[in-house]
C-alpha cells in the first residue's frame, strides 16, 4: 500500500458486513498474537482501497 496521509472517513454499512469484518479482523489477530492487532477499520481500510486501486487501474489500461 502506498503510503500516504491517512484521514478519517464516516461510512455506514450494514450490520452484518460490520459484523464480518470485525470476525475477519479477530481471526487475523488470532493467526499471529504476536503482531500488532488488527482492528475492524483496518481491515476495512485495506479492502476499500484494494477495490480502488483496481478500479484505477482498469480505468487506466481502458484510457490506454
């Protein structure tokens, strides 16, 4: 991941995907208890901006 200035961002999401992400955040924390925890927004951060940067990146090989 690039990095860059972090800022916070407000979304909604429903409950069961809240829900999810906090299942998926805890499994992670519990493969390695030796790393630092990962947290709900964490993971939520790193899959919005996997959906982008392969957003970008399809707009910009159509653009090519």
């Amino acid at each position: 991941m690039v990095l860059e200035k972090v800022v916070p961002v407000s979304i909604a999401l429903p409950k069961s995907y809240r829900d999810l992400l906090r299942r998926i955040a805890l499994e992670e924390s519990l493969k390695n208890p030796n790393q630092q925890i990962i947290t709900t927004s964490q993971l939520g951060r790193e899959i919005l901006c996997a959906f982008l940067r392969e957003r970008l990146e399809g707009k910009s090989k159509k653009d090519a």
